[in-house]
C-alpha cells in the first residue's frame, strides 16, 4: 500500500476498536462503542466503495415476517422462539426509527400485503385459516390484531381472490438510512475507511493483527465483526451468502400499487417507490448458485422477475426496466442472529436473515455491548 507516515499515523495506529463492514450493523455497533468510550479511537473498515452487503442494496421493507413465513418459522422454533423473533424486529425497528427519525428514513407506513399464486391455493387455505392463531400468538408484541383478509383492489392477476394484509409493516429509502448513518458516525469521529478490505484478523491475546488489502498489517486492540454474510471467511459459524437480485422499473403513470408486498413465502418482494416498482427475490430458483458472494445477476432470476412483473404484477401496464443490482444477505438453519465473543479480543454480529433493516440498529447495539 505505500502509506506515507502521516497516513499511518493519522488512520492506522493506535486503533481502540476497529469493526469490519460499514453497514447497519457496523456503524451501529460503531455509534454505541462511541457512546461507551467517549475518547477511544474507532475505525470502521469496509471493502467496498459503499456499504458491500446488503445495506445499501436492500428492498427497504421496515417488516417483520409474513404470515407464511411467521408459519413456516414454526416448524423449525418454538412458539416462544418464534414471537421472540418477530419481538427482536419490531423493536430493533422502532430503535432505528428513534436514531435516525422517519424523515431521514423517508419511513412511510403503508402496510404489507402477502399475494398466493394460483399455485399456491394450499398454502393460501392454511394461512387463511391460520390468522387468528398467529394474531393470538402476535399479541403480546402487537397489541393488536395483526393480520386480516384484504381484497386484492391493486389489480393484480394469476393469484389467489384475497390477500393477507398488516397495517404494521413500513417502508424506507435505504440509501437515506445509510447516508444518515455515516453522517451520524463521521459526527462522533468515527473514521470510516472504504476500499479497505481485512483479508485477515490474528489474536495474539495482548492485541489483534488485521491485514489490510492483502498487504499493510496494523495492530488493534479489539475487533468487531459485523460483515454478515461475508463473514465466513473470517468464521467458523453457521452463516453463508445468500445473494438477492433487485431491479426497479422506471417511472409508471398513474401506478395504483402503494405498499409492501409478499410473494411465494417471501422469496419474492416488491413495493412501490413513488411511482415505479422495484422488484427482488428469485434466489428459491436455485439455491446453489445463489449461495455466493459474487454480486452477479442471472439471466434465470432476471428473467423470472420480468415474467412475474408481466403475468401477475402489473399485467395492464406496460412497464421498462431502469436499474438491475444484487446484494448479499447472511443466512443460516437458524433465524436467531449470532452475537457472540469469538476469542479475548473479537467479536461477531452476523447472521442476519434477510432482516437488517429491522434488526441491524440492535444487532449492532448487542454486538458493541460484547465489551467493557
């Protein structure tokens, strides 16, 4: 790297706490660290030009599960695990919305609908008849009825007579929520150090060695790991990539859709911004090739998102596509995140689930909280 002496002086010495990745997590975790250690030295460091995850490439859902996906996370946890989950979103979202505040979240409460395919009428049934045992189960989280059948009045077609709708489900423009963040952390004098990629982390008990780029190693006193589902490399735990592709169409006239919407037990998304759409998921097409964190898109889930935009979305409109990207989660058999002490001088946050928005502020509190 060739760093000058002021360089190394000014950036890269005597490194309180330094945290990998510089997304929702990371500076979250960074803020709270702040708030902790008033003096200390903080650095984040990110291997991207912007935020490389999913932070600044996510969908915006402020959400907290569906009803198929609630139902499906039941044959895998406790009911007792299961409102814990959706508790842990609601009120992480509730302490990003507090952080930030819902203009600078541009946060608009909508609600959520869930469409069923035609396909998909078994599904629909048992969801149907699943609403008051989840809203009983939701109660006290909610305080209220959660979700209810809705009359599918948006237009859509090729999909089952009614849809399951929740008042408590939100929006936000991402790319605000993160300007925000950064402006929030470069306020508490947190440097943060893009395309700076750590390529490797040693605890030798006294300290930690980080190797920057493959090439410079710097010495730091403690390290937090908040780079999801890039974290494998770094960890041996249960957390894996999990790629998602997004487009947006350009602007529609006289678009009628307003919300946030499910589809296929949530592996497909997608919501108004303004007047155009964006649209994600497809990763169930095939699980294997989108385990990866190579931020590719498909001509197989490209195609399929198109199709689905055509057939069943805006089947009366004619629409064009103006932006394509991909993003990557980190996922795992168990939906709990993974906040944890990995050695003397190291810790994690990962494992996020698809749910940053909604519970990356609080992952990132946890995480920072790790350490005295």
């Amino acid at each position: 790297m060739n760093l000058s002496f002021w360089e190394h002086k000014t950036w890269l010495s005597n490194i309180d706490f330094a945290v990998i990745g510089s997304g929702i997590v990371g500076l979250s975790c960074a803020l709270e660290l702040r708030r902790k250690h008033p003096k200390s030295k903080i650095v984040v460091f990110e291997r991207g030009l912007l935020p490389s995850g999913a932070s600044t490439k996510n969908a915006g859902f402020a959400c907290f599960g569906s009803i198929s996906e609630i139902l499906e996370d039941l044959k895998n946890h406790s009911e007792e695990e299961v409102i814990q989950l959706v508790k842990s979103r609601v009120e992480g979202l509730k302490l990003l919305r507090n952080t930030l505040g819902d203009q600078q979240l541009d946060y608009k409460e909508y609600g959520g609908y869930e469409l069923f395919t035609l396909e998909d009428a078994e599904l629909f049934e048992t969801c149907k008849s699943k609403i008051d045992f989840v809203n009983e189960l939701l109660k006290s989280v909610f305080k209220a009825e959660v979700f209810s059948e809705k009359e599918n009045h948006f237009g859509f077609e090729n999909i089952q007579p009614k849809l399951i709708y929740s008042a408590f489900e939100g929006q936000i423009d991402t790319g605000k929520m993160m300007l925000s963040l950064i402006k929030k952390a470069s306020e508490e004098n947190i440097l943060i150090l893009n395309s700076s990629e750590i390529t490797n982390i040693s605890d030798n008990g006294e300290s930690v060695l980080l190797q920057v780029n493959s090439s410079e190693d710097i010495s730091v006193k403690k390290v937090f790991i908040a780079n999801n589902g890039f974290a494998k490399q770094f960890l041996n735990e249960d957390v894996k990539p999990a790629r998602a592709q997004v487009l947006v169409t350009k602007p529609i006239e006289n678009l009628q859709i307003k919300g946030t919407f499910h589809l296929d037990k949530g592996y497909y998304y997608f919501r108004n911004i303004e007047n155009r759409i964006l649209f994600g998921g497809g990763r169930n097409l095939d699980f294997k090739a989108e385990e990866t964190t190579e931020m590719q898109l498909t001509e197989l889930v490209q195609n399929k998102l198109e199709e689905l935009l055509k057939t069943v979305i805006l089947p009366t409109q004619s629409f064009e596509i103006d932006h394509r990207w991909s993003g990557i989660m980190g996922l795992g058999k168990q939906k709990k995140p993974i906040v944890k002490i990995v050695s003397e001088n190291i810790f994690c946050g990962v494992r996020l689930g698809g749910m940053g928005v909604a519970i990356g502020s609080s992952i990132g509190k946890q995480l920072a909280e790790l350490t005295n």
